[in-house]
C-alpha cells in the first residue's frame, strides 16, 4: 500500500503531460541500473558500425560496443559535447544527414506520447533498428505503475507488434531483459528506397 500512495504523484505528473526534467537531469550522472540491457544491444551490433543512440541517457551502450564502432549519442538532456539534444514529443529529432547502419532505442517508446510518428522519422536514420519496449501486462494497478514509471502508452505485445508492421518494418525478437523485448527492426525494401532518396535530397 506504501509502494501504491508513493507512486500517486508521479502518476498524476505524467497523466497531466508534465515532464519530470529533475528525472532526466540526473540520468546522465547516474549508472544505470539497466546496463545489462545495453550489453545485450551491443552483442547485436557488429564491429565497425556506424550507431545513432536516440535517448542515449549516460551513454554507457557506448563502452560496450566494439572500439570500431562510431558512436553519436542524442538525448533530451545534452551529457556530453558531441550529444544532440532532441525532444521526440515535440517533434525535435537529430539533424543529421548522414545514415548510420544501426540506430538505437532502448527505453524510449515507452515515454513517447506518439510512437508511430517516432517509428517512422528513425527511419531515415538506418536500415535497422534495435529497440526495447516493457509491454503492459493485464493485472490490478499495472496502468499505475506504468504511469509512475513515467510511460505515456501502454500498448500490449500483439498492439506493439502491429504498429511495427503498419509502420513499415520486418521485426523479431532477439532477447528480453527483465519484462522488456528487444527488437530488431528492419525497413522494407521500399523504405530502403526511401531512406536512401532522403539521404541524397539531405545531401543535395
């Protein structure tokens, strides 16, 4: 009952779409306790990529990738001088022109109010995606605690899986850490068009 009162606040904060900034802030100080989850992404990416991390937090996926990797980080709080600072529920993402070969999302749609805007503008970034998402389960207080967490949906697998599909991509599942599915999530041939014909107009 203590756990269920403590979470009230929180819940109500982003009920009302108020962002907790104090939360953001301090991600990039902090270590996360989630980094076993970027070991698990960075065994998914081979040596040598080119890696956009949208939501990079304290960018710790950087130091489990391959020394060959390039990485460049984004974030809605600017860690370091080489991260972007984006806004994905305002519509602010990476400027960047240039395509990399793997972008990542790894506890991120969960704290987006329209994620199939999102799943189609990462697009243009990679061919593949790596992505995480805790899907909502069906039991007593579950929207309580999603929204003292600070998510914003609430989509079960199957609704998830869907929207991957209507937003134009091949997926599968390539591991799970605590509750939450890693995606690899793949463009369409016709996206790859796509995404190369923005790449020249960016370039042009």
């Amino acid at each position: 009952m203590l756990k269920f009162l403590q979470g009230l606040p929180h819940a109500f904060k982003t009920a009302l779409t108020i962002p907790d900034r104090t939360r953001w802030t301090k991600n990039p100080r902090t270590e996360p306790v989630w980094d076993d989850r970027n070991r698990i992404i960075a065994r998914l990416i081979p040596p040598q990529s080119r890696v956009l991390d949208l939501g990079s937090g304290a960018q710790t996926l950087r130091r489990h990738l391959a020394h060959s990797c390039s990485y460049v980080p984004c974030d809605l709080v600017q860690s370091s001088p080489d991260c972007e600072v984006v806004d994905f529920n305002l519509g602010i993402y990476p400027s960047m022109a240039k395509t990399y070969d793997y972008s990542v999302a790894s506890g991120v749609l969960e704290y987006l109010r329209n994620p199939s805007d999102f799943l189609v503008r990462v697009q243009v970034y990679a061919p593949v995606t790596i992505l995480t998402y805790e899907p909502a389960r069906v039991k007593p207080r579950e929207r309580l605690r999603r929204l003292s967490n600070g998510f914003v949906n609430h989509m079960g697998q199957n609704e998830l899986e869907k929207l991957f599909k209507s937003s134009g991509f091949r997926f599968r599942e390539v591991g799970v850490w605590l509750g939450q599915i890693v995606y690899r999530l793949n463009t369409t041939s016709q996206k790859d068009s796509d995404v190369r014909r923005c790449h020249k107009d960016a370039e042009a």
